[in-house]
C-alpha cells in the first residue's frame, strides 16, 4: 500500500511517467512476491521453527524496502518490491501459526484477530505516511524507509518472544517444550499442556500431504471450493468497491 499515493512521483523520478504497464507492475509484482512466500512458509516454518521464521521474513521486507528507497532505476523498484512481497508471503501465515500454538484455547480467537487489526492499522498508517509526497520533493523514498521500521521493530522484538511448544514437542526437544509452556502458563499448568500435547499428537495419524495432491482428489474437494468461494467473494467486493 505504500505505493498507492506516491506511485505519480516514483514514476516521474524514474524515468516511466506515462507507462502504464511499468505503474502496473510495480504496483502489483509485491503481489507476484507475496506467492512465492506463501508457498515455502510452512516448510520454513517446519524447518527452523515458528519464531525463526517470523523473524526470517522480515529480511526481504527490510532489504527490499531499502533497496526502493535507495534506487534509481526501474529495475530497482522492481526487484525491491518482489523481495517485500516475499517476506509480506511468508510472514502472516508464519504469524497465525504461532499464534494458534502459544495461545491458550480461551484466548485464541482474539488473538488471532490481531493480525487482521495490525494489517487495517498498517493500511491506513502506510497511507498517511504518503500525504506529503505532493508537497515535499522525493518524499516517496521517506516512505520506504518508513515502511522497512515495522519489520525491522519486529525482528527485534520477536528475539524475546518464546518458541513454539507444539514445534519442540516435534522435534522431540521435549524439555525445552516443557520450559516455553512455563514461561506461557505458569509452572502449574506445564503437565496439563504436556498431556494435552501428547494427546493431540497421538490423536495425529501422521498423514503427509503433497502439494500436487492440493488439485486432485479429496483435498481438492475442500481447498477447490472454498478457492472458488473466496474468490467469489473477492470478485464481488472488487466490483462493489469500484462501483
């Protein structure tokens, strides 16, 4: 969203004022990033843990929005949006997994409508930022610069969150599992979300699924509907908002 005001202005100090094509694709190549995030958090997320790969994903976010501010080619611009719409793809996957696995069940909903909230804030927060970008000169490299400080407040903030109890308990790091659930629910509580833990994993059949087997099959019959009805749903929020 940080483009949304200033796009007038990046295209004229960069050489592509009048090409729509060019305005398109550095509108929507974050986009394009964002994909190919989404596609790889989980595996991330598997592999060196919830609260690595939060912080993991804000490196895209920072080198891309610094790598906007600073260019002077098209190029640049593009490139530097793909790496923060990677980092925009890996993240909030990444966020609601955490927050399902550190949140007691009592809590768990509200929490996970924090997302939803801190995106709305950033939204309107990014568009703010870009007010003065027709009174001040240049000013749409400020608001790059201003949109690589959440990612990197969150990095650094994500350094004294605890790890996932349910990732440790599978990676059969169990002690340290036992330690991340005092820190959450207090030493007496520890045994009781050990226990329910190993219930859930036992209860777990252990079935893998392949990504091809996401368009075929059973799991195409409940992923493919409801695609086509979130599309759907998309499409008429679209044209209602355009009307």
């Amino acid at each position: 969203r940080v483009v949304n005001e200033p796009l007038e202005s990046i295209s004229a100090d960069l050489g592509f004022a009048g090409n729509t094509l060019a305005e398109g694709l550095v509108v929507s190549i974050c986009l394009g990033g964002a994909f190919v995030g989404c596609l790889f958090s989980g595996s991330v997320a598997d592999g060196i843990g919830r609260r690595r790969a939060f912080q993991l994903s804000t490196l895209p976010m920072i080198v891309g929005a610094a790598l906007s501010a600073l260019t002077n080619s098209l190029e640049g611009m593009l490139f530097g949006r793909l790496l923060v719409g990677a980092g925009m793809g890996l993240g909030p996957p990444v966020a609601s997994l955490y927050i399902t696995e550190v949140s007691p069940p009592s809590v768990r909903g509200m929490y996970g409508s924090f997302v939803q909230i801190a995106t709305c804030l950033g939204i309107l927060f990014s568009l703010l930022v870009g007010t003065p970008v027709k009174d001040i000169d240049r000013w749409w490299r400020v608001c790059f610069w201003v949109s690589a400080v959440p990612a990197v407040l969150q990095a650094i903030a994500m350094e004294f969150c605890v790890e996932s109890p349910q990732w440790l308990y599978k990676c059969g790091r169990t002690n340290e599992a036992e330690m991340q659930f005092e820190k959450l629910l207090g030493p007496l509580h520890v045994k009781s979300a050990m226990a329910e833990l190993s219930r859930s994993e036992r209860g777990d059949d252990g079935e893998s699924v392949k990504f091809s087997e996401l368009f075929y099959g059973r799991h195409f019959n409940v992923i493919g509907h409801k695609f086509c009805v979130l599309f759907l749903i998309n499409c008429v929020q679209k044209c209602g908002g355009a009307l």
